[in-house]
C-alpha cells in the first residue's frame, strides 16, 4: 500500500523585527510568547524551552517541575532558519517514535524594515493514520495562525527593547 503524501500547511506573518531579533524572540524566548492554551501536558506549562543545538530538545516544562518533549531541533541556522520535529500523535500526546514525527520549519527573511516569518509543517503522512487529523488540527485558525499571531503580537511589544543602537 502507498502512503499517501498530505499537503504541508504553511502560514507566514511579517514583524517589525529584525531576524536576528525574530529568530531569538522565536527561540530563546518561545515560553514568553507561545499561547498558553497551546500545552500539551495537562498542566499549564510556565516554560517552553528550544535548547539551541541540532539534536536539542523543545518542550514545555510546568510549575511542579514535570517537562514534556515537543520534538527535537533538526536544524539549527541562526537568524535565517529553524526545523523542529513535532513529536505527537494525532490526539497531541506525546509520540516516542522519532520516525513518526512530522516536522516544522520557520525561516526568517528580511523584507523592508521587518522580518517575513515564514512557517510550514510537513510530513503528516508520518504519523500514519493520524496524519490528516493532525493537518486539519494545526490548520485551522487555533492552529498554527493564531501561534504565529501570538509572535507576532510579542514582536510587536518587543520592538522597543529589541531596537539595536541608531546608525
């Protein structure tokens, strides 16, 4: 039987940051940005955490000290590109098999005087006879829209503390 290959969603936002900026909003400050709504443990997290290495984990981690694993960092190319491997089955419990993981990358370009964020989530075949749920969960406006509205949202606030030195 041939898997069938499911369609990437993609979903983009520009902010008035540069992407170096954006990058490390995106990255080292995930947990500060990130919709709280958007957990996967049944504990609301007070961390999100991309460790930045090829290889690192993102996870959540909550109050009582409890983590639980996103995925993995698959490419690490600070300020212009990032690819994680989202780690879930197709109810959003955390899935083991790294090889069913589909995988999400976000790519930051300069355009004008901001950054254009760039997302796609492929490889939903992967989790099998999940993968079409998994699409339709993070295509739909509480999926990866309104995560990348929440960034865009703390960009927006960011701006004044993350403004470099005037030329």
């Amino acid at each position: 039987m041939e898997t069938q290959i499911l369609e990437p969603v993609r979903d983009s936002v520009v902010v008035g940051l540069a992407p170096e900026q954006a990058f490390e909003l995106f990255t080292a400050r995930l947990g500060t940005w990130w919709p709280h709504g958007h957990q996967i443990a049944a504990r609301p997290f007070v961390e999100a955490i991309v460790e930045p290495v090829v290889g690192g984990r993102w996870y959540e981690r909550d109050a009582e000290g409890d983590e639980c694993d996103w995925g993995r960092v698959l490419a690490w190319e600070p300020p212009h590109r990032l690819v994680l491997s989202w780690a879930f089955t197709a109810r959003f419990e955390p899935e083991p098999n790294p090889d069913r993981a589909s995988e999400v990358e976000i790519r930051f370009r300069p355009q004008g005087q901001g950054t254009i964020v760039e997302l796609e989530h492929r490889h939903f075949e992967r989790h099998g006879d999940g993968g079409e749920q998994m699409r339709n969960s993070v295509s739909v406006p509480n999926g990866w829209p309104a995560v990348l509205q929440a960034f865009n949202h703390s960009a927006e606030s960011a701006r004044p503390q993350m403004r470099t030195a005037p030329e």
